[in-house]
C-alpha cells in the first residue's frame, strides 16, 4: 500500500495535517527528522505511518523512546485496536515478560517496540537491540533532553550513545510540543541528529479558549473552581494544583459536595495513582484534580477543560498541562485563576528544586533561568494583551494571530456563580454537542454509551474504541451500514470490522424513529425541518464572538485621577480602569503607560547581560519627577525599580489626555 492507503486502511483518515508529509517523506527517504507539533497535531502519527510502511516493505522495526509509562499501554492499545502489531517493553512488566515480548520482538511479529529511555542501557535489551533489525529510533517527549526544558531526565542523554553502538545507524527521528530555540538545538545536538528535515508547525491550539481569572485565592478561588465543575458536570476536566496540600483541599471540597472526583500527587502510593488515572481514563470519573505529577502519559482526547488552581512555574509547564484539552480537536477551555499569592508559592517551589538537585552555589545561570521562565508566566497572568498571542510569542511562533478565543480579547458572559446548587442545566456535553440539534445530541448520547460498553468489554479506555470526534461525525453523515462507516473521520478498516456493525445498527433504528421514512438528511441546518417537522441531526454554524475594543476614555475624565505622593505605573493603570466601567472594553495597562513614556523620550529600553530586559529613566524623565532605584532580585539580577512623583504623574495624566485626544474614535462607534 502506498502511503494514502496506509493512512485510510489503518487509521481511517483522508488526509495527512499541517507538517505530517513533510516529517513522514522525510523518514521514508532515509532523513533523521524533528517535528515540533502542538499537543493533538498527530506527532504520533508522523513516526508510526512510515514505521508500517518500512516494517512493510524491508521488515524492520520502529523503537519509540518515551518516558511516559502510562501513555505507552495507551498507544500500543490503540494500534493493536487499529490492527497494528506493537509491544512496550517498562518497569511494569515482570522479568519474564519482558523475555517473552523480546522472543517475540526476534521473530518479527512487532512494527512497533515502546520502550523507556532507562531500559535501552541493560545487557538484555542491547543484546536484542544489537541484534535486531531496526529501521527507526523515535524519541517522542524530546525536550527532555535538553537541561533548558521543564522535564530535563538525564537518562535522555544516553540514546545517542545507545544509537552508537548499533551495528548500523537506523533513522532517527525526534518530536516535541514545547520547546524554545534553545531547547530545539539542545536535540538537535544531544541527540547528533544529521541535517535533520525539521519542522515547526507552530504552536497554536485553535479549538482551546485561553482565560485568566484573578482571584484573592483561597474560598474565592474554590467557589470559582467548584461553580466551574459544577457547570460542566457532563465534562471531562482536570483541576492543576501547585502543592499537595492544595490537591487534597480541592479534591475534598468536590466530593463534600457530590461531584465524584479522584487525586493525584506524588504523596499517594502507586496502588491508588493508578486506580485514580484508571477510573480517569476509563469514564468512571468526570475530573482529576491533580499536581503535574499527573497527565504527561494521558492520551485522554475527551479532556473538555483544564483548569489551573495555582498558576504554573514556567509557560512551558502551563502550555503542556494546558494542552491536555480538546486532544479530539473538539472546542475546550483553559482557565487560570490566578491570586498574588501564587508567586510565592512558586518561588518556594523553585527554591526547594534548587535545594533537592543539589545544584551548585556558583551555578546561578539555571537559577536564573528558572527566575525568567517565572517572570513570563507572570506577566502572562497580568497582561492585557492576546492571551494566545502572548503564549505563541513566547515559543518564537510569529505567525500572524487573529484570536477570538481569549478571555482578553471577546467578551465573555460574566457567570452567577452562585446559582450553581440549582442550576441544573439540561444541556450535555455542550463543548462537544453544541453545534448538533436535540436529535444530533440524543444520537450522540446513545452512541456514547455504546462506546462505554464496548470498552468494557475490551477493558480499554473508551476513547480508543474511537473519539467523541468520531461519534460526532457519525450523527453528521449518519452511516446505517459497515460500508458507510468508511466515510467516517478516524473509523479504519479493523475499527469498521470490530465495532461498525454495531454502531450502525442504532444509527439505523434511531434514523427509522426520528427521520420520516428513513430518510437520510445530511445537508440541513437546525433552523430546516425534515419532512412531517423531523429535525435534523446535522451541524449548525457558531455565531462570532464579540471582540472586546480597545482602551478609551474620555480625556477630561483623567482630571478625577487622585494623586499620591509616590506611586508605581501599575497603581496609576489602577486608578484609571476603576474611573472606566464600559464593558466590553480592555483595561489600560502599565506596560500601554509605559510605551507613551518612552515614545516621549522619558524612559528607555535596555538589555542586560542576561539578556533580561530592564526599563530606566532618561535626563528628561529625571526632571519630569521619575524616580529610579536599582535593586537585585534573587540569584542577584540586576534590575532597576521606577517610582512616580506627583510630578511624574501629572506628566502622564498628560500624555494620556493627549493620546486620547488624538485617537481615531471611528472603531468605537
């Protein structure tokens, strides 16, 4: 089969993604590769589409290095469910079974072998390695191998050594969601990839809907959480906490009020982290709160949102965690609710990861490193700029960004949060089903409970037997036979076998019920009646969000601005948004202030030698009352600390009124 045919018969899709050819001909044609693909882009795919093609034509197999045990047994369930013969090879298995699946590995029954990167250095492996017919090394979670990224496991710098001492060197491909620049070339060379095909689709989750949600912490920040999870109760979701303390307060607080919820912490013993990720996985509980000891190997593709009741160290960790919804490509939420006091928090956290690496006094770089990565997800909380532009900038992603899915940039329903003990809506699974009408809805909840059985009898997660995406493109075209059921997004030739009869069989008896004559009605919208008023199951279109408009306010109002004798950019921003109670509207911001003084000459720009940036004052600002200090963060960088006069701040007051004045006011009519 060619490549096309590969993809339909196996998998069940049309067509490859963004980056997916490029990366899969470059494997075909002999190319070490490295793709870096956000969470649900099909990195996957891209490794094990030529693995089948190569183990085809010449019989060799793929290893995949990864260090997610968890995530492995899901792949291998997936493939072997999608009628490809793969094994793993980790910790959990006994000694004898790692014989046996090695045996078998010999006799060439595998395309794919998932191992861990700690098992590649043991006599029993690199003898069957060095002996084997290996057509391609995978290292999956690449960053990993870079001390720059968040999840730096020194065993990643032994595959290298490990690809070495293979009588002949395999292709080697590498794949990633998260990595800056820097952690980029730190595979490239830790890896000794030779004149990788590399390719970097960006990082942009179009389905996922970015929001921060200030709080003071504490019972305001778990009235928040528990009126969110009680409004999504259908949902799927994962609740992220910075501490341990925090998972157990959260998790008691859910189930003291009736919403059935697991944990997950490194406190836990391995018996129940694993009956909670299973109980997860499998549908028996609808949410997880969780530190991110939890979700790196979650394959999960119905994740329907994530919330983060602490905000993360680094953008690196909350876009990983983050990520972990809408893996179906279905629309999903992410919403931080941040409070001041997660800064200390997190500065506690980076300090006691100092302490238990046992890094060196004198290596201050890494320390600093981390301070920088803090800052930014810092000025990500309190920026009022894009939300998904600030996170694409971020990953070096310069892409062109229209987003009308951040809590900064649409207007978004303010939610009465205490109305959620008796708002029981009718609605389910709105995130998944919101564009299908009442018959597409009841449809889709009939099949997902057959979904449910099945995978119980399979003893597999139900989103393997196939995605919501599936199911949702079942009630769209509406296959009432196994030959229809080749139309349908991710329904392959040995899922149409196992599991199409099935599914069609209740699409054919619900068609029969609801669809006048068994007419099939695949090209209506909602609003259009089927014959004798039988609504239709197809699709209707979203309607536009709102886009919030820029920052205005009338000149003159500026004059009510009281006055301190000394003051930060941000207390004045302050003093200003509580002037302005236009909804609708972005707030103004220190850094929008800022950009006015150094447009007039009163502040300047400049970069240290850590490459930090640092804001001081000119000759002009010194006389227009602007105050500096120089003062040392922690790990002693330097920057500098500008305080306002009265003085000063009239001189702002000023250049506001003037460019407020000046604005063309034509987009806010």
């Amino acid at each position: 089969m060619n490549l096309q045919e590969t993809l339909k018969h196996y998998f069940g899709y049309d067509s490859l993604r963004a980056g997916q050819q490029e990366l899969i001909e470059g494997i075909l044609d002999g190319r070490d590769v490295l793709g870096i693909m956000p969470t649900g882009a099909g990195k996957s795919l891209c490794y094990q589409l030529p693995a089948l093609m190569m183990n085809a034509e010449e019989g060799g197999v793929t290893l995949v290095i990864s260090p997610l045990i968890s995530l492995m047994a899901d792949q291998v369930k997936a493939l072997n469910q999608a009628g490809v013969h793969a094994a793993y090879i980790n910790s959990t298995l006994t000694e004898n079974q790692i014989r046996l699946a090695l045996e078998c590995a010999r006799q060439g029954r595998y395309t794919l072998i998932y191992v861990t990167p700690e098992r590649l250095g043991t006599a029993q492996f690199l003898e069957f390695a060095c002996n084997a017919d290996i057509a391609m090394v995978t290292v999956d979670e690449a960053h990993c191998i870079s001390q720059w990224g968040q999840d730096f496991r020194p065993s990643y710098l032994e595959i290298a050594r490990f690809i070495d001492r293979l009588p002949s060197r395999p292709v080697v491909s590498a794949f990633t969601a998260t990595a800056t620049d820097m952690v980029r070339q730190d595979i490239i060379r830790n890896l000794e990839l030779e004149s990788p095909v590399t390719v970097v689709t960006g990082f942009d989750r179009p389905n996922l809907f970015f929001k921060v949600v200030n709080r003071k912490g504490g019972r305001e920040t778990d009235n928040s959480i528990l009126n969110y999870v009680k409004r999504h109760e259908d949902e799927s979701g994962i609740i992220y906490c910075a501490t341990k303390k925090n998972v157990e307060k959260v998790h008691e607080l859910l189930l003291a009020n009736g919403v059935p919820a697991g944990r997950y912490h490194a406190g836990l013993s391995l018996e129940e982290r694993k009956r909670n990720q299973e109980d997860f996985t499998y549908d028996r509980i609808k949410v997880m709160v969780a530190t991110n000891a939890f979700g790196m190997g979650i394959d999960k593709s119905n994740v329907r949102y994530v919330l983060h009741y602490n905000m993360p160290q680094s953008l690196e960790y909350y876009y990983q965690e983050a990520g972990r919804a809408g893996r179906d490509g279905e629309e999903a939420e992410c919403v931080l609710f941040f409070s001041k006091q997660d800064i200390m928090i997190n500065k506690r956290l980076l300090d006691h990861k100092v302490s238990a690496a046992n890094v060196a006094v004198d290596d201050s770089e890494l320390r600093a490193n981390d301070q920088r990565k803090l800052n930014q997800m810092i000025r990500y909380c309190e920026t009022d700029q894009c939300l998904r532009e600030y996170i694409l900038r971020y990953f070096g992603d310069e892409s062109p960004c229209t987003c009308d899915k951040c809590s900064n940039c649409v207007v978004i329903e303010e939610e009465m949060e205490e109305t959620y003990i008796t708002d029981k809506r009718s609605a389910k699974k709105l995130a998944v089903t919101g564009d299908l009408t009442g018959n597409g809805k009841a449809l889709f909840e009939l099949l997902r409970t057959e979904r449910m059985e099945l995978a119980r009898k399979q003893s597999v997660p139900p989103f393997i037997i196939c995605s919501d995406k599936t199911l949702k493109d079942m009630c769209a075209k509406l296959p009432r036979s196994s030959a229809d059921m080749e139309a349908v997004y991710g329904m392959g030739a040995q899922k149409i076998q196992s599991y199409g009869s099935t599914f069609a069989e209740i699409i054919d008896g619900f068609c029969r019920q609801h669809i006048d004559g068994g007419m099939l009605v695949t090209d209506l919208q909602s609003d259009v009646s089927t014959p004798d008023g039988a609504e239709s199951v197809t699709t209707i279109k979203k309607s536009s969000p709102v886009r919030k408009k820029d920052f205005y306010i009338e000149p003159d109002r500026l004059d009510e601005v009281e006055l301190t004798d000394i003051c930060k950019v941000s207390d004045l921003a302050n003093s200003i948004n509580a002037l302005n109670h236009e909804s609708g509207m972005k707030k103004i911001t220190a850094a929008f202030i800022n950009d006015i003084l150094m447009q007039n000459g009163y502040i300047e720009e400049f970069t240290l030698d850590d490459e930090t940036k640092t804001k001081r004052v000119t000759q002009k600002g010194l006389e227009a009352g602007i105050q500096e200090e120089e003062r040392r963060a922690k790990y002693g960088r330097k920057f500098y600390a500008l305080t306002h006069t009265r003085e000063s701040q009239r001189v702002m007051i000023d250049l506001l009124k003037e460019h407020f004045r000046n604005l063309d006011m034509s987009g806010y009519e």
